[in-house]
C-alpha cells in the first residue's frame, strides 16, 4: 500500500510518464463475480491528478496472475462514473 510504479503512456500522440499508486486493498462483488483486488490511482509525473477539472480515478485490479481490472470509478465536477466488468470474452 502507497506504493509507486512507474509507466510510460502514449497520450495526444505524445508519450508521458505517469505513477500508479497502490491506494488499498478490497474485496468486491461485480456482475463478473467476486474478487479481492488491488485499488490503484494513476497520477502524472508530477503527483498531479492525471484527470482535468481536478477529476480524480480508482481502479481495482484482481490480486491474482491475471491482474484484470474488474471497476473503475472516475470523479469529475459534474458527477461519477462508475465502470464494473460484466463479461469476458
């Protein structure tokens, strides 16, 4: 927990360095079942949000070999959005 790693990103054709920050560990439930996962937040460089108007964003990666990202929560001004795995094919 509160770790970094460190990425490369192509971003408007440009690449940029970002940081993955380790936030938490949960168990949670999706229409894909039941997972215990990693909560990660992505942060530029700088340890700046990477989300315009102070947006903000959480991911939660399976704890397991596969490292699936199974919901992602992104906060912006004007509300949330929430994205949970469903299917895989």
């Amino acid at each position: 927990i509160n770790e970094k790693f460190g990425y490369s990103i192509i971003s408007n054709e440009k690449i940029k360095k970002i940081n993955v920050v380790v936030s938490g560990i949960e168990r949670i439930s999706v229409p894909y079942g039941k997972f215990k996962t990693n909560i990660i937040s992505p942060i530029d460089e700088d340890g700046k949000e990477l989300l315009k108007n102070n947006g903000d964003m959480k991911i939660w990666i399976t704890k397991d070999e596969r490292r699936i990202p199974v919901k992602i929560l992104i906060k912006l001004k004007s509300g949330n959005i929430t994205l949970k795995l469903k299917n895989i094919n």
